[in-house]
C-alpha cells in the first residue's frame, strides 16, 4: 500500500564494507534504494525498514507494526586465511530472536572457542565467541555462536581462535552454523572473562542478548525444582532461595501476575552438556548421599548460556557443587495413641514387561539394574516410613 518514509527509514549494513547511504527514488508504493558506495565480493549484508519512520496514507496515519529485516549475499567468498575478512558474530545474532542470516550459505566467522562440547553424548559441537576487540558496542546483539561439527575434535580446544565457514541456521531458537564446508586453527588463542549476570534479569529477553556467550553468576542460587533432574539432567536455578507458586505467597490477580513475572526474570534452568537423557546409574549434580534437595545452594556458577525449545539453560564449563542448605528432616517417632499412615507412589513401578520378556516394558525402568535400584529405594522408604 502506499506509504510515507521519514528520515533514516532504513539502514543497509554489511560485514565488509560496513553501513551504506543510498539514495532513494520512487514511491509511494514502491521504491528503490540505490546504495551510494560498491558492496564488497563475498560479503553478507543486512537491510533493516524501520518501522516507526514508515507510515501509511489510508487515512490512519498508521506506521509498521514492526521492523522489517531482509538479508543477502554478494556471491560466496573465498575461504581465505586467518585475518581474512569474516562476517561478525553480533551481525549473525541480531538483535531479534531470529538470525536475521537465517539460511545464509557459505558464511565465515572467526573467533575463540568459548566451550566444547564434543564426544559421546555430548552437544555435537561447540561454541565461539567474538573476539573483545571485534565486539560491537549494541547490547542488544550477542557475540557468541554454535558451531555444529564432530570432525574437528582434534582443532577444538577452549580459548583457540577458528576460523570456520558454513551455513547459518535456528536449533530450536540457538542461533548456529551447520554444514561446515571449511575451518582452520589460526595457531594463537585468546582468554574470554565471563559476562556477569545478575538476577533478576529486567527482562527474560534479556537472555537473548547473551546467547552463546560465556556467562558467570557472582550471586549465590538455589535450586528451586529437580522434576527434569532424572529425565534430562537439568535443575531449575533461583537467585537466593526457591520461588514458590504467586498465588502461594500473594493474592491472585495483579499482585500474582507481578510475582510470577519476577519469578520468571529470577531463574535459570542449569543443564548438564548433554545431548540426551542421563543414561548413567545416577543423574549428575547429585551430593555424597546420591540425592539433591530444593533449596541446596551453589555460587560461583559459569557456562554457556544455550537456548532451547523450553527455553533458556546454563551449559556448566566448570564443576558444579551443591552446598546441603535444606538438610531432611529427621523422621519424630508418632505421639501415643497415634497411628501412622504413609502413601507411596508406584505409577512407575514395572517388572520388565510383565510376561517373561525383560526389560524395556511399557514403563518404568529400561532395564534389570535400574529396575533393581528402584525396588531397593522403595523398600528402604517403606521401612524408613515406619508407617503402621
């Protein structure tokens, strides 16, 4: 439809050759942007329409809901040699959601290897960081990447400088090149600080803006739920102590919304490196007594803060150990004429497949040994119950 541009209604910025002027001619329905300067070959460029300078004519005078972001490329580069011009990692990042290189081919970053995650079970990768002096100064737009590769094991140490060369994707909302085509150990490394947060976050956009990145959280936490702990290795972390329902702690309406909006910016879900669920006899982050209890505490904690479909997570790159701040109460024997009554649940509790076959069953545990360890912590609870 026909519109009205204001000044500075766009923005062309590219990794070599940087922001472009241009020169504007037709309207109001269509136009054309003729940059004043030559792109360079091979280099990734980014058109931004600013949503607040383009207005429509109908009467309305209504301006775009929202920015509008498209990409393209100058042809494919040449991989080149370390110090070569490469595309920065805060341009594939953005300062949305989204990549706005999304399905770029061909894209080459460089920068330091910030954490790996490579081998067995492991996250099939690793990710880099933008080097401190070829960081913008946008706070909106992160300076790490997930490099999705298996093959150079034998390249990837942390703190390495890379170059690496493929296709810039989503996994599951973590912005990450796939389909490497070429890399190279530039020879020379470089130390990465962590960047600190601190919780609550203002807002749980916030996250986005670190994606990737070497994090660091001077605040003592507390876990403030275990149910993945099993399933998936990960723990939910708070700042101080557990968070609790709004409407447990508030009345429900307003002051619940607020409450749980707080409760949100206060967390972080502490994952364990992994690709898959825990296929160990025990799940990690587990105290000398093979248990965790909400409410245990941890300080000092540093890692890769990743996204996924659920959400944002801490990928731990140093040891995480719990102090037991919420010991278990020791069982009172029952007051006279009392009678003790105890409930357990045994919803999961399958013999193989009940028919002679083994395990897995429908449900329950995958095998004999698991299906052992369960039965005994079953009979230790019922007997540690006391229950009449």
């Amino acid at each position: 439809e026909a519109v009205e541009v204001g000044e500075g209604w766009f923005d062309i910025s590219c990794s070599q050759s940087l922001v472009h002027s241009a020169t504007q001619s037709g309207g109001p329905s269509n136009f054309t942007l003729n940059p004043q300067s030559n792109f360079a070959n091979g280099e990734q460029c980014i058109v931004t329409l600013l949503a607040s300078q383009i207005t429509d004519l109908d009467g309305l005078s209504q301006p775009m809901d929202a920015d509008y972001i498209f990409s393209f490329g100058t042809g494919a580069p040449a991989f080149g040699v370390c110090g070569d011009p490469a595309t920065p990692i805060n341009m594939i990042q953005g300062s949305g959601t989204t990549s706005p290189l999304l399905g770029a081919e061909a894209v080459i970053v460089e920068g330091v290897v910030a954490a790996s995650f490579l081998g067995e079970d492991a996250l099939e990768g690793f990710f880099l960081q933008e080097e401190r002096d070829e960081e913008d100064s946008i706070t909106q737009t992160s300076e790490g990447i997930f490099i999705q590769e298996t093959s150079l094991i034998g390249a990837v140490s942390v703190g390495a400088v890379l170059r690496v060369q493929g296709t810039i994707t989503e996994r599951a909302g973590l912005t990450a090149l796939i389909d490497v085509r070429a890399a190279q150990n530039c020879g020379s490394t470089a130390a990465l600080d962590p960047q600190q947060i601190t919780l609550p976050v203002p807002t749980v956009l916030t996250w986005e803006s670190l994606e990737g990145m070497l994090v660091t959280f001077p605040q003592n936490l507390s876990i403030t739920g275990s149910s993945e702990l099993g399933s998936a290795g990960s723990i939910d972390l708070a700042v101080d102590d557990r968070l609790f329902e709004p409407t447990e702690m508030v009345a429900p309406g307003e002051q619940a919304e607020v409450l749980a909006d707080l409760n949100d910016r206060s967390r972080i879900k502490l994952d364990d490196g992994r690709s898959q669920s825990p296929d160990l006899p025990l799940p990690p982050y587990l105290g000398p007594d093979n248990t965790v209890r909400t409410g245990d505490g941890v300080k000092g904690v540093v890692g890769i803060l990743a996204e996924s479909a659920d959400g944002y997570r801490i990928q731990p790159t140093k040891p995480i150990i719990f102090s037991r701040e919420n010991a278990r109460p020791s069982l009172s024997p029952p007051p006279e004429n009392m009678i003790r009554a105890a409930l357990l649940d045994t919803g999961g509790y399958f013999n193989g497949d009940g028919h002679g076959s083994g395990f897995p069953g429908t449900g329950g545990a995958v095998t004999a040994e698991e299906f052992s360890r369960q039965r005994a912590k079953i009979i230790k609870a019922l007997l540690t119950m006391e229950a009449h």
